[in-house]
C-alpha cells in the first residue's frame, strides 16, 4: 500500500513547506462530499498523529489517516499545467466515478 507523488509534485510541496517556513509534509485524505460521495483533503502537516500512515515519495513525506488509505491506495499526486490553470492531479486507480466538476469521486 502506498501513495506517491510525481517529481513536478514533490518539487511544489517541498518550495511551499520552504516558503511556509515548517512543515514536515502533506496530508491526503479522502472525506464524504460532493455529487460523488467523496472528496480529497489536502493539508500541510506540522507533525505525525498517532495511528497516521506515511509514505516518502522524492524526499517529501506524504501523510495520510488508516481509514482513508483504503480509498487512495496506488493513488499518484501530480502537479500539471493546463493552459492557464495549475493544480493538483489525483491519479487514482480505485476511482470508479467522478463528478462533472471534477471534485468528487466514488470507489
């Protein structure tokens, strides 16, 4: 089981922790919402809670809770540039569906 970033996202996250001045990481986490029933969470990290998972992927820790790995495991966070547009991209496999907004998800 494991969550990775693309090298694009783990360069964003680490100039973001170093622009933030802390930060250990980032947590993904998957939360009931949306058309689809599930939507990503995405925070910086301070510290490790007890019972969290983590994963390294190109030197940047990726934190994330027992109950959602299920839901994001194999999953690859990118960081893509569509025209004017930049974000995240959440490549997952365990995606059955998702929302025409493209926010929400089921498994």
């Amino acid at each position: 089981m494991a969550i990775t970033l693309s090298e694009r996202a783990a360069r964003h996250v680490s100039n973001f922790l170093t622009k933030r001045g802390k930060g250990i990481g980032i947590r993904l986490g998957v939360r009931t919402s949306g058309c689809s029933g599930m939507a990503y969470k995405l925070e910086f990290v301070d510290e490790i809670a007890e019972g969290d998972l983590s994963f390294e992927s190109h030197g940047v820790m990726v934190i994330t809770d027992p109950k959602s790995l299920p839901y994001l495991d194999g999953t690859e966070l990118d960081f893509v540039r569509e025209g004017l547009n930049e974000g995240f991209k959440f490549n997952n496999p365990n995606v059955k569906n998702e929302c025409g907004c493209g926010e929400s998800f089921n498994v």
